[in-house]
C-alpha cells in the first residue's frame, strides 16, 4: 500500500503548510501499513505524528521541511515533568511518535529543519567565525521518537536542524543507516543522534557534521523514570565532524549507561573526540572504543553584543572522562569504569584528561596501541582544563598530555608526542594529583 501524499492535497511549493494533507496519508497508511511517499519537490508541514507499520519514504528529489511557525509545532514537552533546570526540556518537534511499532524514515530526499530562517543569528564582536551563535526563541527537535519498538532510519538527509535531530526516547531495536545529518557547525545543541534510555541501537554508515554532539547518548531524568538505562550501543564506520564530542556519554547521567561499542571512525576537527560525563548518579561502564583516526582542535569563543559570551565545551581533547559534580547542586555523580580503547590515531590541542573526585573515582581506564601527536591546528594555545558542565569549570592549567585526578588502575600503553609547533605550551608528561575529599580541588 502506497500513499502519495500529492493525492491528499500537498502543496510542492515549500512555503503552503501541507501539515493536514501530509497526516491524513500517515493516519491512512497507519490503518493498513505501508508507505507514506513524498515525492520530489518542496512540502513544508507542523509537527506529523508518526504510527505504527509506515515507511515514511522521501524520493530523490523531495525536501519535507519543519515550519518555524510555534502554533504549527507540538510542544511534546508540556507531557513531562522534570523540576531540573539543568537537563531541562524544552518544547516543540517535527516529527513525532510515542509508543509505535515498526515505523521507517527512509529514501534519498532531505528533511530540513530550517535552523537558519529564525532561530540562529550572528551577533559576536569576535571570533573569527568559530564562536557560537546566538539562539533567538523558540527551537524545535527535528524529532522526538519515544518508545518505538523496531525504528529505522536509513539513507535519509537531515539538514539544518535547530535543536536535536534525531532524539530518541525509550526506543527499542533501532537501525540508523547511512543517514547523512548536516547541521550548521556553529550551531548550538543540533546534536546529531541521541539515544536517550534505549536499547540494542546500531548506528552507522552515517556521515554527521554539526555544532553540537555527533552522537551523544543519554539517560534524561524524565526517560529514566520511564524506560531506565541506555544500554547495547554499537557505533561505526562513521564520520563525524562537531564542535562538541563525536561521541558523548552524558552529561544527563540519571540512569545508568553500559554496553557502547564504537569502532572504525574517523573524527575530524572535533572539539573532543571521546567525552564520558556522570553528573547525575547513574553508573557508566563497558565502554569499548578501538580503530580510530582523526583530530580534535580548539576553537573560539567571543563576546556578543548583546548577550554575553558563548563558548564551548572543551579544548581539543581527545579523550575527556569525568566524574564531577555539577555547579549549584547537590547530586553525587555516579562511577565511572571498565573503560577500553585501542588502536587510535589522533592529532590534538588539548589534554587526555581522565579525572574523578575522591567519592566517585575514574576506574578501570585502558588506553592501548594507539598514538597521540599535539599539533598546532588553530589559531589557540593550550593554557586551560575545561570540566564543564561542573563545580570545576574552566581554569587555567600547565596543560600536560595527560592529566589524572582520582584515577584508579589506569593503564596506558600508547605513544605521546609533542610536535614543535606546541612545544612550548605541551608538556609532554603525565600528572597525577588526588583531590580532596568532598571539595573540588581547582575550582576557578
């Protein structure tokens, strides 16, 4: 059963809203099963809600575009409650389903998010065109996927996502193939994949470049209470170019997070290549991370006109693992361990940092037949460990190859070299400090 959304009414221009045409094709298809077909040309919708048993398939040729209209967007967030003001949720998505079986997002068209039309704009004094850009109002996910059984993506499009793109929710048996999601590399929080609670995920073949995380994965307060951990992550043979991590385990760390594997990637000009946040009291653990090229480099930030300065997290470090506490509340981060990588290749700016409190120390960390090289890649120098979100914040240091603080059997087997153009800033050592109990001990 073919539904071709051009039979409903669908408007080709881009600019008529096509929301009505669109969903009754879904809620048709919906009753049958089948394939929803967006022909090539230009549709723009509001929010679709997805179900069970479609193919939502975009042919060569076809852009299905997000409007930027709030009253044609659902706020999907007015259904949670979550009393945190920093793993907050905030409203409006494009594509949306909760509580589905077999749903597919396939073919070669693109989905476009529209980012560009009314929610980023540049305001820096500065920067040089690294820094990030301002976010004005109202930002929608591109998608909010929560409690799909059996949900796959494959050879689609994403482009110009406000805020995250592929967000999912409590999902089940999940495919996501040679998907190519471009996102505007200063843009911040268009991360790329996120699941968040799922389960038995395989993610690759996919190309993600963006401001934000490549993949990041997550246990938010309001999915933990409803699905609990993010667990059988496999990760590969991707490309992944952000201004954040390509690839991130937390910083929403409410339930625990175990069994990611991400193998045969290459990293380009990432911030970080590997970041490993607890900060809500889940337990991270058998994380396994191997055949791995490419490099991280710092980038700017800058002072805006009219709000302040933007930054990002991190300065070039290739592996970032941290368990801290967050600034201004109480919760004990959870443990961090059993943590392997081997054969990476990567050329770097800033630290590997691998750092714990005396109460939830770094455990278990083995970093093997790989090599790192700090190299001059941008306009920076490393002068600074960056360990936000925390209580740490970002603080002047003598910036080693490799810092550890609270680090129990780590175990290093890898080349460190400094390359002259950092010589003076790098120093080629490993430290080790301890710090004191129950109160951070470089807070800036």
């Amino acid at each position: 059963m073919v539904y071709n959304i051009l039979d409903y009414g669908a408007e080709t221009d881009g600019v008529t809203s096509s929301t009505a045409a669109i969903q009754a094709a879904i809620d048709d298809c919906g009753r049958t099963g089948g394939r929803v077909l967006i022909p090539a040309g230009r549709f723009c919708s509001g929010t679709l809600m997805l179900r069970s048993n479609i193919d939502l398939h975009l042919e060569n040729g076809a852009t299905l575009i997000s409007s930027s209209d709030p009253a044609e967007l659902t706020d999907f967030s007015r259904d949670f409650e979550d009393d945190n003001a920093d793993t907050g949720w905030e409203g409006g998505c494009f594509l949306l389903a909760r509580h589905e079986t077999n749903i597919t997002i396939s073919g070669t068209g693109t989905i476009d998010g529209q980012g560009r039309r009314s929610f980023y704009d540049d305001d820096s004094d500065g920067g040089f065109h690294e820094c990030p850009l301002n976010v004005r109002g109202f930002r929608p996910r591109m998608s909010f996927l929560e409690d799909v059984k059996n949900l796959t993506v494959r050879d689609v499009t994403f482009y110009d996502a406000a805020f995250w793109t592929l967000h999912m929710a409590g999902c089940r048996d999940v495919l996501i193939e040679n998907v190519r999601i471009l996102n505007n590399e200063r843009g911040p929080n268009n991360d790329g994949i996120d699941p968040d609670c799922c389960k038995n995920v395989m993610i690759r073949g996919c190309v993600i470049r963006g401001g934000d995380d490549a993949v990041v994965i997550k246990t938010t307060a309001p999915m933990t209470k409803k699905y609990g951990a993010s667990e059988n992550i496999v990760i590969s043979g991707c490309i992944m170019k952000s201004r954040s991590c390509a690839l991130k385990i937390g910083t929403e760390t409410w339930g625990d997070i175990h069994g990611v594997i991400l193998s045969d990637c290459v990293l380009e000009d990432c911030t970080r290549g590997f970041g490993i946040w607890s900060r809500d009291g889940g337990r991270i653990y058998d994380i396994s991370i191997h055949h791995v090229v490419g490099n991280t480099r710092r980038y700017a930030d800058c002072v805006t006109r009219h709000t302040g300065v933007h930054y990002w997290w991190g300065k070039g470090d290739p592996v970032f693992i941290s368990a801290t506490p967050r600034s201004g509340v109480d919760r004990v981060p959870g443990r961090i361990s059993d943590i392997y990588m081997d054969h990476l290749r990567m050329e770097c700016e800033g630290a590997i940092v691998i750092a714990g409190e005396s109460g939830s120390p770094v455990e278990n960390v083995s970093i093997s037949d790989s090599s790192f090289l700090w190299k001059k890649r941008s306009a920076h120098v490393p002068d600074c460990l960056d360990e936000r979100p925390s209580a740490r914040g970002c603080y002047a240091y003598d910036v080693p190859c490799v810092y550890i603080r609270e680090g129990r059997n780590v175990a290093l087997d890898a080349r460190l070299a400094v390359d002259p153009s950092l010589r003076e800033y790098v120093r080629e050592e490993i430290v080790r400090e301890e710090a004191a109990d129950g109160i951070p001990a470089a807070i800036s």
